[in-house]
C-alpha cells in the first residue's frame, strides 16, 4: 500500500507549482487582485468535460447551501471553489498532493473563498474526519489511482450522514487496455482502473444504494473532438502537470475514442448502518 501511495504522490508531485500559477495568473492583474472563480476554469478542474462536468455532478447530487460537503481528491480546489460559488455551501477538500493543497490554497485566498472552502493533506483510504459529518462528497477521476476500492468508498460511507449523497465521475475499463500515459498514470503501476459495473458493485457493497447511474462516454468523446478542432485554451492544465500533458490527455482521448475506456457519472445514498 505504502509504494502505492508513494508511486500516486510522485506523480502528482508538481515541483514549485504554486509559483507557476503565480506567474501565470499574472495576465489578470497583480497578486493581491481578487479572481472570480470561473477565471480559473480551464486550469483547476482536473478531469474530463472541466467545468461543465463538475457542475452536472453538483446538480444530480442535489447540493444546496446548507450541506456540508468533502471533495475527495480535490486537486487544485476548482470543484470546491465551483460548489461554494454556485450554491454558498461550505466545502472541505483532500489530496495526497502537498503541491496541490498548497495550490489550491492559494488559488482559494485569491477568488476570496477562505470563509467557504478549506483544504488538507490526506489519504483518502484514511480520511481524517469524524464519522458523519459531511452531507455530500464528492469523487471526480480519482479512484483510478487507488487499488484498495472497497476501502476507498467504506471511509467515504463514514464520514458521510445517513442518507448523504456520494456522486462520483470516474474513468472506467470498457473494451481493452488502455494506452499509456495517461493524466492520471504514466503507467499501468499507478493505474488501478475497473469496470463501470465493478464499480457500482463495490459502492453499493460500501453501503450505498444507487440514485443515477449513467454512461457520459459520448459526452467525453464529443469534449475531446471539440478541444482537439479548437486547440486547448491559453490557460490549461499545462501549468499544473507540465510540459507533457498535452500527451495525457491525447491518449485518454485516444483511449475513449477507440473504446478501451468509458466514463461513468453516478450518484448514490448512503444507507444507514445497521448496528
């Protein structure tokens, strides 16, 4: 487990990141000037469809401002920073990444969401949180970097109330093995992909009951043709991953597009335990 998480942390390692978002963000004025969290968009959702994906998830799950809600795996906080936006609710986010929280952090204090959005350090097979304390969470291309899946979504079932809501957007096997690398291995060793009905087996074995299940392949598929016709935007997640991701990101798109990958949008309740 600990050369797991060792092989997951070095790939997301991201040397002096928040450095290069500084400079980056330079376009939009100087540090102190405040960011609308949409300015950010196109560089802090880590995962297929962006911005557009994160805020389907949002509205399956039903988040309204008075939830609590954990963003598992939160990479640089856009999700985070979206739900607080959108809906005023308060959001805490975790990642392995230290390089990530600190960014994340910092993108946080400059959209001005300290009061609303918080981050930490963490293993999301060891979630540092009280049972039932959060109302939603949520898990957007993450568990493919986690081999322990039933451990995986048994903390999340912990730390949520009865009858929270779990909406996970994920990378699935579908009708071969996929190319390598990838954004979220370079290769097969950091890559614990499953089927999407694996998937929901080992959900709803956690303690979880299934609300929406549903195929979003095509809807990538169509994301991945539209970026390829337009090119990426000036701001991307480049600055985040480096100089290599523009090669990520076209064999996940190249792995959609031949059928060796699918993704999965699902929401789920979580059942009260027996006792």
């Amino acid at each position: 487990m600990t050369d797991e998480l060792d092989r997951v942390r070095d790939h997301y390692r991201a040397t002096g990141l928040t450095e290069r978002l500084k400079t980056t963000l330079a376009v939009f004025g100087p540090d102190e000037q405040r960011l609308m969290p949409e300015q950010l968009a196109t560089l802090d959702q880590f995962h297929t469809r962006g911005l557009a994906a994160t805020a389907e998830l949002a509205n399956l799950a039903a988040i309204t401002a008075d939830m609590s809600v954990l963003d598992v795996g939160s990479g640089v906080g856009g999700p985070a920073r979206f739900l607080a936006a959108t809906y005023g609710c308060e959001v805490v986010g975790i990642d392995l990444s230290e390089p990530f929280v600190e960014a994340a952090r910092y993108l946080t204090g400059r959209t001005g969401q300290d009061g609303k959005v918080s981050f930490e350090t963490g293993s999301a097979l060891s979630l540092p949180f009280e049972a039932g304390q959060f109302d939603a969470a949520l898990l957007q291309h993450v568990a493919m970097n986690i081999a322990d899946r039933p451990q995986l979504y048994r903390e999340i079932r912990r730390v949520l109330k009865p009858g929270g809501k779990f909406a996970t957007f994920d990378v699935v096997l579908d009708g071969g093995d996929p190319h390598y690398p990838v954004p979220w291995a370079k290769t097969p060793g950091e890559s614990f992909l499953l089927t999407a009905e694996a998937t929901c087996e080992a959900i709803e074995a956690a303690g979880f009951g299934t609300l929406v299940r549903r195929d979003d392949t095509d809807a990538a598929k169509a994301w991945f043709a539209e970026l390829r016709a337009s090119g990426p935007p000036s701001l991307n997640l480049g600055v985040v991953m480096g100089q290599g991701f523009p090669e990520l990101t076209t064999n996940l798109g190249r792995n959609l597009m031949q059928g060796r990958l699918g993704i999965l949008t699902a929401v789920f309740e979580a059942v009260p335990i027996k006792a």
